[in-house]
C-alpha cells in the first residue's frame, strides 16, 4: 500500500471517509453475497494475549468448541503473551482456566481432542520465532490454510502486535479480530485506524462487540424484517421510545488498570449499546448481505445527533475510589444514562434511552419498544387502562434469545376491567435450544468465514466517536450511587415524562 493510498490522519468528517481496497492480495469478503455455509475452512489462530482474563473466560473454552465441533475443516491455535509458557504448561493454563471461570465447559474426550492443537510462543521469542511457529503449524493442516489473529490486548498494544505481524510476515491469508474499545476518541481511532491500514486492507479487520454474537441481538434483525405485522409500526408514528438498558451487577472484578480511563461510555456505550441501536433503527437493508447491513447501520450512526452533557446523567457507585487501583479522587464514571436521538425520517422525534452501570441491583439485558397510547379511551374511569404503562415489545438479550409484547386485555369476570397481559418467546422452548452458540464462538466463526455482518466498519467507530465528541469535552461531574441500586435519582428526570422499564413489574414467565 503507497503513501498516498493511506488514510490520512487528524480530525475529520467520518462520513467522508473512503477506506483503499488496494494494496494486498486476496479475495475481499464483502464484494458480493457469499454462499451460507457453515463450515469454516482451516485456521492457523494465533491468539495475543493468550494468558489474560478474556482468554480465560471466553476465548479459550470458544475455541476449544469451535475445534471439536466439526464447524471448521481445522484448526491450531498459537497462543502468545509476556508470560514465559511452554506448550504443555499453555494447555494445562487452558485446561484450568476453561474448568474454573469459562463460559462454555469441555468434557475429558473434547479436551484429549482440543489440547494437541494448542501450542504457545512467547512475545519475547520476537517475530521470527512466531512466523516459524505458524509456518509448522500450516503445515500440519495442509494447503488452504487461513490465519486469524486475535487481538486481546489493551488498545495501546494493538500497534506493536500490528508492527509484530508485519515484522513475521503474517499479513497475507490473513484477517484481524481488534478487541474494544476502539479508541478514545475520534483523533484516537482515526489514527489506529490508519496504523491498522498501513497493514492490513479494511476487509481484513474484525472490530469485535460480542452482544451483536448473541442470538437475540441477530434475532431483532429476523423480527422486523420477516414479519409484515411489525415492520409497518416500526417509525415515529407508532412508537414513543426506546430504551436499551444494560444494568451489570458485578463491579470492576480487579479490572482497575483497564477501566479507570476508560468508564462506562467507553466501555459499553460506543462499542455495544449504540451497535444494538442501529439494528433497532436501521433501514432494511437491500439484501441479508455485509456491505448491506453495514452500510444501513453506519446510515444510522451518521444521521445520530451530537451526545450533549445535559442529556446524560454520570454516577459512580459508592466506594468505588476505595476499590485496588482506582486513583483517590477519580471522576471516572461506572454509570451512564443518556437521551440519544437519531435524525432522520422515521425517528424524528424519538428519544432513544440508553442506561448501563456497575454494581447495580440486577445484571440483566433488555431492548423495550414503548408503543403510542391509543389516541382515545372509551372505556371508562377506573377500568385500568393507561394505569400500567404503554404496550411495550421486549427483547431479552441474554443467551435465551426471549421475546415479549405486552398489552392490555380484559380481566375475566363481570364488568369491564383491563389488566396488562404478554405474549412470551424464548429459545428454550424450542427443539433446537441446544443449538445456540456462545457469542464469541459465533463472531470468531463468522471472522473465519469473512462474514463482516456482526462486526463495525472503521466508518461506523469514527462516526459513533464524532458525535461523543460534545460529551467527551465537557462530562457532567459524575453523582453517587449504591452499591446494590438503579443509578443515581437523577435517571428519573432524565427519562421523563416516561418511566425506566427496569425493574420489571412482572417476570418472564418460565418455560413449561
């Protein structure tokens, strides 16, 4: 790739951005619809950052699924950190920590089928050493062979990991999978994103946000764009507001160093919430294809307005500056709620309410559509309608994949009462609930096969940062909360003259 090929770098419109396609040779998994296979063909995987706390919880026991489960033609995974391992002492680091905190257990025969395909290097060998260590494990699995490296790593070593690759000339055949967050802030992406592409082409990159990886969240794309019953209200006629609400009950789970300069907009709202929005607000795309989808979820983050300070309500719970490695007097926030509002034909006027924190009452995952009142009530004083909210369809983005519309109906009996009742869906009660992958099973699944659907554009991340930008420069100071609650009080006036859905005011009903 030349000089005047590279994306420039500094401040600039998002929207304006045209990314080269030139310069490294290999077929771009975006230029026309692929045939919708499931298997992946064979994988060397090289994983960075091998020994830390993703790779424990996720990445390992996903591999290890992927591996045994005959969804890829074959697989080897080279694992690599600043820990000084050798292959037996990685798979034996693999195996406990899979048993211990990871989300998806292996049984005694999948692990005797998994723990010859792993094998370690460590970064201080440098890239000659990796380079030979993939070049046999290529070898083992025979001609076709593709490399995905997964990047694990905070975003301050992503350019020296990119810098390692080019040294061991591990570019070709090759494709990236970058972990959150994507930068600081637009000057910051703007520039990883031209070290990246000093590299590697843009079809080569995977920007990872596993709550796109759940079933539910590829669910709502299924649910607006199949049915003829929902797609016609899904516009500001119908609909009076949105709320994406991602409450987390744990706390920093010694993960300090990470979030004291990150915070919660950082950490959740750029890169998960505003993704899930855009599957909320898209057009339909033209046809279930990458550049499609991608193209009508980068339309949403360019037509979003700017994030003001008055919009948004910071907190920070209580003891949080006591906890190891949080500095004494940090402003970090580890609650943010804010009002964000896309400018275009179908939500104008639409606020769309956005609520994530730590160490809150419950941790818990919901989309909550808020449907328009009837215009006008015949029934009369008393009988219960408006008393329990508007309808409101649900999605429950946890590996459940559940659905609910809530609506009011008569309660049974003399004399015209109404009670709020729910139409229920989820995954479970289905034949084929066994068959739902783990999030990053699924994305680095999809990264092997090419597929960019689930994954941000280098447009889509610039876009979301641009618009941070107001709130990034001027954050309102942050307000205590308790451990154990829904926020600062002030979460309240932000969403008024609406209410917050969560806490619920009913459980999801059990499977029969």
């Amino acid at each position: 790739m030349t000089d005047d090929q590279r994306p420039a770098g500094g401040k600039r419109k998002a929207q304006t951005i045209a990314y080269p396609s030139g310069g490294i040779s290999h077929p771009s998994p975006t230029a026309r619809p692929k045939k919708d296979t499931t298997e992946a063909g064979p994988h060397v995987v090289v994983l960075f950052g091998a020994t830390g706390d993703l790779a424990r919880r996720k990445l390992l026991c996903g591999l290890g699924f992927l591996a045994v489960s005959g969804l890829t033609a074959g697989l080897r995974v080279i694992g690599t950190s600043l820990d000084d391992l050798t292959d037996e002492e990685f798979r034996q680091f693999a195996r406990e920590s899979v048993d211990s905190v990871g989300a998806r257990k292996l049984t005694d025969e999948q692990w005797e089928q998994f723990a010859p395909l792993l094998s370690y290097i460590p970064q201080s060998a440098g890239p000659k050493a990796l380079a030979d260590k993939v070049d046999a494990a290529e070898k083992e699995l025979g001609s076709g062979v593709r490399l995905l490296h997964y990047l694990s790593v905070p975003p301050q070593a992503a350019s020296k990991v990119i810098d390692t690759l080019r040294e061991s000339g591990l570019v070709k055949r090759s494709r990236i999978i970058m972990e959150k967050p994507f930068g600081e802030d637009l000057e910051t992406a703007v520039a990883l994103n031209a070290e990246i592409h000093r590299t590697f082409d843009e079809s080569q990159v995977f920007r990872i946000d596993h709550f796109l990886g759940k079933e539910a969240a590829q669910n709502i794309l299924a649910f607006r764009f199949a049915n003829g019953l929902f797609e016609p209200i899904w516009n500001r006629n119908f609909i009076d507001h949105i709320q994406i609400d991602v409450p987390e009950a744990l706390g920093l789970d010694q993960r300090a160093a990470f979030y004291e300069p990150t915070g919660a907009y950082k950490d959740m709202v750029v890169t998960h919430l505003f993704q899930v929005m855009a599957f909320v607000a898209m057009e339909p795309p033209t046809t279930l294809e990458p550049r499609s989808i991608s193209e009508e979820k980068n339309k949403v983050f360019r037509s979003l307005e700017p994030i003001l300070p008055e919009d948004t309500v910071r907190g920070q719970y209580t003891g949080y500056r006591d906890e190891p490695g949080v500095h004494p007097d940090s402003d970090t926030e580890t609650f943010i709620a804010l009002r964000a509002r896309v400018d275009n034909w179908r939500w104008a006027g639409v606020p769309f309410y956005l609520r994530t924190g730590k160490r809150m009452a419950e941790g818990i995952r919901i989309i909550s559509i808020a449907f328009k009142e009837a215009p006008k009530s015949m029934f009369p004083a008393g009988s219960g309608i408006g008393s329990q909210g508007p309808d409101h369809l649900t999605f429950d983005l946890a590996d459940e994949s559940k659905v609910s519309l809530s609506f009011y109906g008569k309660r049974p009996g003399p004399g015209m009462r109404l009670d709020k009742l729910s139409m229920q869906f989820s995954t479970k009660e289905t034949s084929r609930a066994g068959e739902v992958m783990e999030a990053y099973e699924r994305l680095i699944l999809d990264a092997m096969r090419g597929d960019h659907t689930l994954f941000t554009t280098a447009e889509g991340i610039e876009s979301l940062w641009e618009r941070s930008a107001p709130l990034l420069e001027n954050p309102p100071a942050v307000k205590h909360y308790a451990p154990g609650s829904w926020g600062p009080n002030s979460v309240h006036q932000l969403i008024t003259p609406h209410a917050w859905r969560l806490p619920f005011e009913r459980s999801w009903r059990g499977a029969s």
